[in-house]
C-alpha cells in the first residue's frame, strides 16, 4: 500500500509543489479519477488567482480614484515665475561715423520707469534693470538733433541697440555787435569831420546828436589836428593876415613879403595854440567836452542865451553842465604865448588878456551863429537830438 505522499505526486511532480491544492482534494485510491481532480483542481486555482489579483487592482483603482481628483483640484495653482529685468546698451555716433562722447541717453521702460546716462568716451551707453518689454531711447547731444530709437527687450536679455546716428542740428547764428564808447565816439567824429558850412567851410566842434558820447584824449587832440590843418582853414588864415597887412596892423612885423609872412605865422600860430589849448589839452586833462551841442528847441530868448553861455560853460565827460575851464584858461594860455612872437611894441600883460577875450568873444558869437544860423546853411546833418547808436 502506499503512502500519501505517492499518492500525490501527480505526474511527476513531487508532493510539496502539489501541496497548495491538498486542502480541497479527496485522496482517491482509483488512478484515473486522482488525476482527473487534481488537473481540475489546479485550472480553476489559476483561474481564481487571476481574477482576484485583477478584480483587486481595478477596485482598488476605482476606490482611489475620486480621491485623488479631489486633491487635485483643491490644490492652489502655481503662480508664474517673475521675469527677471534686462539691459539696453548701444553706441552713438556722427553723419561721418565718428563716435559721440557726452551725449545725454534716456530710457522709458515698459512700466514707465526712466533711467539716464551720458554716453562715455566711446560713445557708449547701457542701462541696467530694465523691466522686459517695449522700451524708448531719448538721445540729444549739443549741435544735434535729437534722435528717438524704439526696441524690445526680453526678460533677462542683454539688449544691444543698433549704432544711433546723430544728424548735425541747423546752424542758427546770432550776433549781437556791442560796440564800445570809444567806437561810437569816433563814428560820431567823423559825422563832425564831414560838416561844413556851405559846404566848404569846416565846421567840427559842434555836435548835433544830444546825448553824444565823450570824446577820448586821442580823439580831442585829433579833432583839434583835424581843424587846424584843414586847408580852408589855412586859406582863412592866409586872408585873415592878408588883411591885417592891409591895415598894416602890428606895424612891427613891416610890409612886403617879409611883413605877410610874419603876420600869417603869428596868425596861425594863434589858430595852433587856441584851438589845442582850449580843445585838446586842457579839455583831456579837466575832463571837459570842447564841442557846442546844438538845442534847437525852445524860446528864442533860451536858445539865445544858452548860446551865449557856452563859452563860459561847457558839458564835462560825465555829461554834467559846468564851468567852461578849458576855453577860458586856454585862452589865457594862447595870448601869454602870443607874447613870444608878436612886436615887441604889442607884447605885455595887454596883449595876453586882448588875445584872450577875443577868442572867448568870439566863442561866445560863433554859439549864436551855430544856434540860428549855421544848421541852415550846413548839408547833410543827422536829424536833431538823433540819439547815439
């Protein structure tokens, strides 16, 4: 009789690999019906570990599932990350291509935000942390025009404009000319120097502009050069001694050739010394102005008597009326001067205050004539009381 253990190995498999299926089998002792339970036995024993094990993935999965939806969708959206800034850098430069140092850059970020800069001496620029998107350079420089440049910069990108070019701006010159008082007095000299009664007669120390500006030293001595050597006035002279030698006036100096030629040096010796005394030197040292300045306007009686006082007053180089000191002790000075070179009957203390008292008398008639008289018979003057330029 055999044991157990034979009686399970079933073809050829030994009884502990058979062993699972031993809880349900009934030990048989007929051969064919122990092999026929035991094949069955294990088919359905697979069977079963198979629909379990997948029946218990699935149901797993679908008792999971609604769960794991439900986490999901309670979980809180990620937000997007940040962008991080940029950078905007660029070179200017000129029509010819030559770079532009110092040139003012502005920056206008896609969040309003501004940044400036001057461009170095390579005619560079950047900027830093720049907010990403649309951006606009605002570049001007002295002698361009300004120029404006549009890009975009990413987030985190290093932006690199094109080269801007500047264009040269217009060329708008103004100039102011300012001339100085010297200038100006001498364009009012020579209006002076072109003034003749009739036309021919030299008429230079008188000012037809009001308010015309002081006379330099220089220029007081160049009028008073000016009026003495003017050939009219030596041609006055030539007959003013032509008639003093028909009167035979200074008997001393005789008659003929010889007695002329006395009388015309001592004549015009008269005219040097009066004229630069009483215009040229003594003026530039006091201070004074040695021309008459016409009026004009007013009463007879005013204008009458303004030009009579002219020989006793006169403006100063501050334009302020005072004591005519020039002509006065000018004269003084001529006539003792005159002592040197006149007869030696007609010298003395007489001929020094004769000589002088005629060239302030006729001052005093030459103010009148230059009051009513002279203007008229003048052309070509400026308009009255014309204002200095």
């Amino acid at each position: 009789m055999r044991s157990h253990a034979e009686d399970f190995n079933v073809r050829g498999v030994p009884y502990p690999a058979a062993a699972p299926a031993r809880f349900f089998l009934v030990a048989r002792k007929t051969e064919g019906c122990k092999v026929i339970v035991v094949s069955f036995a294990r088919s359905k024993l697979r069977k079963l570990r198979k629909f379990a094990a997948r029946n218990l993935v699935f149901g797993a999965v679908l008792l999971a599932a609604p769960h794991f939806v439900l986490a999901q969708s309670q979980q809180p959206a990620a937000k997007p990350a940040d962008p991080s800034p940029g950078t905007v850098a660029g070179t200017i430069a000129d029509p010819t291509g030559a770079l532009v140092p110092g040139a003012h850059v502005k920056i206008t970020a896609a969040d309003h935000s501004t940044q400036e800069t001057v461009s170095d001496s390579n005619g560079q620029f950047y900027f830093l942390n720049v907010s990403p998107g649309d951006f606009q350079l605002n570049v001007s420089a002295l002698n361009f025009n300004t120029q404006i440049f549009a890009g975009t910069v990413r987030s985190g990108e290093h932006y690199v404009a094109p080269q801007i070019v500047l264009a040269l701006a217009a060329q708008i010159t103004s100039v102011t000319v300012t001339q100085t008082q010297e200038q100006i007095a001498q364009e009012q000299v020579k209006l002076e120097e072109q003034q003749r009664v009739l036309g021919f007669i030299p008429n230079f120390y008188v000012s037809y502009i009001a308010d015309a500006v002081p006379l330099t030293p220089k220029q007081k001595f160049g009028l008073a050069w000016k009026s003495s050597t003017d050939p009219i006035s030596i041609v006055l002279v030539a007959a003013l001694a032509g008639g003093q030698q028909a009167t035979d006036e200074f008997k001393g100096y005789g008659q003929g050739a010889e007695g002329y030629g006395k009388r015309f040096g001592a004549t015009y010796a008269d005219v040097i010394d009066g004229t630069f005394l009483g215009s040229a030197v003594l003026p530039s040292l006091l201070h004074q102005d040695p021309r008459y300045f016409y009026k004009g306007t007013g009463s007879f009686r005013s204008r009458l008597v303004y030009a009579l006082s002219n020989a006793f007053i006169c403006k100063g180089d501050n334009k302020k009326w005072q004591p005519n000191y020039s002509n006065v002790l000018g004269n003084l000075a001529a006539g003792g001067i005159a002592n040197a070179y006149y007869p030696a009957s007609n010298r003395g203390a007489g001929l020094t205050f004769e000589t002088a008292g005629i060239r302030i008398g006729e001052t005093a008639v030459a103010g009148i004539f230059q009051e009513f008289i002279v203007r008229k018979l003048t052309p070509n003057l400026p308009s009255r009381n014309v204002s200095q330029p």
